[in-house]
C-alpha cells in the first residue's frame, strides 16, 4: 500500500484525489478530508484502502 504524498505524513493513502489545476494524489483519510473541501476536487477511494 502506497503512503501519503503529503510531506511529513507517513500514513497509508487511502483515497485518489482527483485535482483540476495540479496531478492526482493519493492521500490518508485526513489529509482527503481536507483537500475534498476545496472547489473542483474529487476524492475516489481507493479499492483496498483500509479506513
């Protein structure tokens, strides 16, 4: 399982983000939740993601 792409953050990603103006990410729970909030991103959980 791949790990966050935010700096600092050693978490699982669970979930792809999917950003208009910059490259998918795949990101933690956490880090989803905030990112999800801001105009145009799509956040697809990931299959064998484990919440």
């Amino acid at each position: 399982m791949p790990t966050c792409s935010e700096a600092d953050c050693e978490a699982s990603a669970a979930v792809e983000l999917h950003i208009p103006w910059d490259e998918n990410r795949l990101v933690c729970a956490g880090h989803a939740r905030v990112w999800a909030q801001k105009d145009g991103v799509v956040a697809d959980p990931l299959d064998d993601a484990d919440f």
